[in-house]
C-alpha cells in the first residue's frame, strides 16, 4: 500500500521528469539546426594552436585506441630520427635502443640534478624508479 508521503515523491519525481523532457523537446531553433555529431567521433574540448607545438608525446592510456605490441618502439625510433635529423641532436643517439623495462610514463626530470624520476597517480615519487641517466637510485641517493 502506498503512503502519502511515497505518493507525493511520485508526484514530484513525475513533474520533474515531464519538465526535464520539455527542456529537451522545446530546444532553440538554433541548437535545432546544428550538425549531428557522431557518437563514434574524437572532438576536442579546447583550441590549441599546433603551429606554437615543437614537440609532441604520446599518451598511452588506451582510451582512444589499442596499441600492437610494435608501437612504442616504431614511436621510439621515429622520436629519435626526427631528433638527430631536426633538432641536430648527436648522431649517436641512434644507436641507442628501445628499452621496454625502462620507465616510460609518468616521469619527471630533475634538471639541477639530472636525474629521471617516476610518479605515481598522486606525484609521489616512486623509490623504485629513480634513475641518473640508465643507472637505477639506491634508496640511499634517493
């Protein structure tokens, strides 16, 4: 059996509905007009002028894509020949190999005292992951 109290919520919750969906049918001529969008599309959420961008990263979330086993080492090699020949780093740098075990995401570098250092979510330091150049930290010089 239903109470006055549960009968005057329904009542509500109905007005409220009925008016959330009139907001909805009676939208300006305007919105009316605009382009669909497709749910399956990638918008941005802000401009951004690419022509100010030197350099770009990658963030592999998988969010919007799955990535192959080969990617993070085609980008690798890709990032270091487009280095070499466009920014005129050493010619060396090329003989340097992709390292699948060395950190690759959510780094910082200490630039008074050159060292690599991993972040967790919350920008803590992780101790596991403090590197000077390829050479892991003890806890010590962390």
């Amino acid at each position: 059996m239903t109470t006055l109290c549960q009968m005057k919520i329904l009542k509500k919750i109905r007005w409220e509905f009925n008016a959330a969906k009139q907001s909805f049918l009676n939208i300006p001529d305007a919105l009316r007009e605009m382009p669909k969008m497709s749910p399956q599309g990638i918008y941005v959420n802000r401009n951004i002028r690419l022509d100010h961008i030197q350099v770009y990263g990658f963030d592999y979330d998988y969010t919007l894509a799955h990535y192959s086993a080969n990617l993070q080492s085609l980008i690798y090699d890709l990032a270091k020949e487009y280095m070499v020949n466009e920014f005129k780093y050493p010619e060396v740098c090329m003989k340097v190999k992709y390292d699948p075990e060395f950190p690759i995401r959510g780094l910082y570098y200490d630039k008074q005292r050159g060292c690599l250092l991993k972040l967790d979510f919350f920008g803590s330091i992780e101790l596991d992951g403090c590197f000077y150049g390829r050479r892991k930290l003890s806890l010590e010089e962390v």
